[in-house]
C-alpha cells in the first residue's frame, strides 16, 4: 500500500503541480487537496517516507497563484494535521528508543 501512496505522491509533484503553478483551475487544486485529505490516514501509518513529499505538494499548491481562500485554509488545516502527526510518531518513535 505504501508503494501506491508514493507513487500517487510522486505522480502529483511530477504531473498535476506543473499544471497548478501555469495557471490550473481552482478544481484541479480542490481534486488535489481532497487526494491528499483522503491519503492522511496512510500517510500518517507511513509518515517517514511520505512526510517531505506531502509537504511539498501544499507548500507548491498555498504559493499558485490561482489558489483560493478556502483552499489555503484547506491547506493550512492539512498543513496542521501532517506537522502534528510526523511530531506524535516523532515522539512514539523517541520514547521507543529511550
């Protein structure tokens, strides 16, 4: 499952993010952050590996300029939930070792 996650992941930044920075369509970046909304769960089973990807793809997709509103709060609050999640797996991770 995780070798689908990265490549959707990888297929986004290569294909779809190009597109959204030359002036896609405000559907094109709804379509991409309900993906990665949907792939959170898995991302965050997985969240070393797919961690810096996904912060790329909302990073890219909160500086298009064809952005809206209500996708750059879409984003912020995804933005959240990864930071959040890679800290508590961080944290699991450190209290393992120690």
């Amino acid at each position: 499952m995780i070798g689908i996650a990265v490549q959707v992941l990888s297929l986004i930044e290569t294909y779809l993010l190009p597109l959204v920075l030359s002036g896609g369509n405000a559907a094109l970046v709804t379509s991409i952050i309900q993906t990665l909304t949907k792939m959170l769960p898995l991302i965050v089973t997985e969240i070393g590996d797919l961690y810096d990807p996904v912060k790329n793809i909302i990073q890219v997709l909160s500086s298009a300029p064809g952005t809206t509103a209500d996708q750059l709060a879409s984003l912020k609050t995804l933005d959240t939930k990864a930071d959040a999640a890679f800290e508590a797996i961080a944290a699991e991770t450190d209290a393992e070792a120690g």
